[in-house]
C-alpha cells in the first residue's frame, strides 16, 4: 500500500549511501593527489634554487679558487691518478651537496 513512497526513500538512502560517499572519497583523493604532485614540484624547484645559492656560496667563498690552487701544488703523478678515478669531480660534487643541503634547512617545506 505505501510502495509509492518506500521507493523514493529507498532511492534517497542508495543515493546518501552510495553516491555520496563516492562523491567525497573521489574528490578528497582528487585533493590529495593534487596536494601531493604540488609537493613534488615545491620540492624539486626548491632543490634547483638551494642547487644555484650553493654554487654562488662556494664561488664568493673562494673555495673554488682554494681547491685549484691546491690542485695544482700536487705533483704530476698524483694528479694523473686522482683525474682518472675522477677524484676532482667528486669532491665538486660532495662540497655542492653538502652545501645545497644546509640552503635546504633554511626554504620552508622544502623536503628537509
């Protein structure tokens, strides 16, 4: 007697239940995956701005010039062995992370 009106309700409740419920969960992790891909591109482009202050530190510092002026006071020999296994290179690297790492400290929500 009263299926007119148990359907509607029944409909109303399916739809509160179901569609809803996958309406928020869809778009909260819409949200979250948003928030998420921003954090990574914050990230890498604070990474490449701490990348540049840090190769500007060691060049107002002198570091550079320091290491080439030691660099070249080493003998000829040592020289050729340390080129070869790239020594000179890794040294540029680690002084170049080890400062882009404390430039890092200093951008907030940079990953650090």
């Amino acid at each position: 007697m009263l299926d007119w009106l148990t359907v509607p309700i029944d409909f109303f409740v399916k739809w509160f239940n179901e569609t809803i419920y996958q309406f928020f969960v869809s778009a909260f992790a819409y949200l979250v995956e948003q928030m998420t891909l921003a954090s990574i591109k914050f990230t890498i482009w604070s990474s490449q701005f701490a990348w540049d202050i840090a190769k500007t530190i060691i060049n107002d510092l002198g570091v550079t010039d320091a290491l080439n002026t030691a660099w070249s006071s080493l003998d000829g020999d040592i020289i050729s062995i340390l080129s070869f296994f790239q020594i000179p290179d890794v040294v540029n690297i680690l002084l170049t992370a080890f400062v882009t790492s404390y430039t890092l400290k200093f951008i907030p929500f940079s990953g650090k």
